[in-house]
C-alpha cells in the first residue's frame, strides 16, 4: 500500500519554480517515457474542440466496453460513462456552432450568434444554432439508425439528456449547487445502452466537424483566389 508523508521544506530548498517552462507543479512534470500530453496545440485553442470532444468520447467508450465485460460492478462505475459521453456531444454541438458560424459569414449567410456559447451548458440551446447551420450549408441530418434517424429525433434524444442533466451536474456531482440532490430519488439510468446510441451520434458528429473544416478551408481559398482576380 502506499504511504504518503509530508515534510515542511524551506522554499530554497525545494524550488521546481525555476523558470515560465517549470512555472507547472511538479506532480505534472513526473518523467515517464510513454505518455506527454500537450494542450493548446493548434494556431487557434478553440479549433482544438473536436480533439477534446473526441478525448472524452473514446475514454467513455472505454469504460463503457469494460463495464459491459465485466461481470460485476458498482453504481458509481456507469457515472463517468455518463459524464464523458454528454460532455463529448456538448464540446462537439459547440464545434459546429462555432465552426459553422465562421463559414455561414464567410458565405455571406445569416449566422448563428455565438456570444454566449462557452458560457451555457445546456444542450437543448445548441440545437438551434446546430440546425441553423445545417441548413445554412445544405447538409440534412439522416441515418439508418432508428431513434436519430433525422434532426428531430435527434433533438428529442439531446433534450431527454437536459431533462436529466441540463447545466453538467447530475452525472458528475450528488448534488446541485443548491446543495440539493441533482436526481430524484433512485433514479435509475442505463449507461450501456446510452453509450451505444451515443457512439452513432458521435461518430457523425465528428464527421460534421471535419467536413465544416474542409469546407471552411476550400471556400476561404475559393474567395481570395477570386480576391486577387479581382485586383
């Protein structure tokens, strides 16, 4: 078992605050040869949404292959589950807000207001924005998959998780900030059959941040290209 025991040091003496690149606790400065994990890695943070969605996706689907092969378990092992795949489909709605409003103004369409985007956590205030840029771009929501089969489905799946969890508490805390229970009283939530419904979702929703990318980019080339003829 580990022990863990703490002596006071003078701060000369223990001094890992040398310059801006060590200005990080040492606990995350620990040297293993297999795992460096770096943050804002592209020119612009907030294009690194997709990333992190898609982090939080493949650690959820993680757990949930281990609970499903697991031949016990405890109530609190479905709670991440949970945390990381809603957590997922918020970061990933903000990333085609976001994405899709730039190329909705770059085409000289109508955009979705994003002031307030990275300050709200509920899921059901992203669809219209979601929508409008579906629809602003000509792509129409359609699978084979039965329950999300079009947009309206969908939206019906998105706001059933805000009924449970609309502001990011009930799936990571007992509480609300009232210090009241985030759910009623033996609430009772399949975390499996979530996970797979979920991973369908995800997945296209990922494709969806990929193809705003690629049509942000061609059509950004197409109107300086076209910029330049012009002059």
């Amino acid at each position: 078992m580990m022990s863990l025991s703490f002596v006071r040091k003078e701060r000369s003496s223990f001094n890992y605050l040398v310059n801006r690149e060590d200005a990080m606790h040492l606990v995350f400065r620990l040297e293993n040869p297999h795992c460096n994990v770096v943050f804002n890695f592209s020119r612009n943070a907030i294009d690194d949404l997709a990333p992190f969605a898609k982090g939080y996706h493949q650690a959820g689907k993680r757990l949930a292959g281990m609970l499903e092969a697991s031949s016990g378990y405890r109530d609190f092992d479905g709670y991440p589950i949970l945390f990381l795949y809603r957590h997922a489909l918020e970061l990933y709605m903000k990333a085609i807000v976001y994405r899709g409003a730039q190329l909705l103004q770059l085409l000289e369409i109508e955009t979705p207001d994003t002031s307030k985007l990275f300050k709200n956590h509920r899921l059901s205030e992203f669809l219209p924005g979601v929508k409008a840029v579906f629809d602003g771009i000509g792509w129409k929501w359609e699978t084979e998959t039965v329950g999300i089969s079009n947009f309206e489905e969908f939206a019906d799946l998105v706001c059933g998780i805000d009924e449970l969890d609309p502001k990011s508490y009930s799936f990571r805390y007992p509480t609300n900030p009232e210090r009241q229970a985030a759910l009623s009283h033996h609430t009772v939530v399949k975390p499996i059959g979530f996970s797979r419904i979920m991973d369908l979702i995800l997945d296209q929703l990922d494709a969806a941040v990929l193809g705003l990318h690629e049509e942000f980019k061609a059509t950004a080339e197409a109107k300086f290209e076209l910029q330049n003829i012009i002059e």
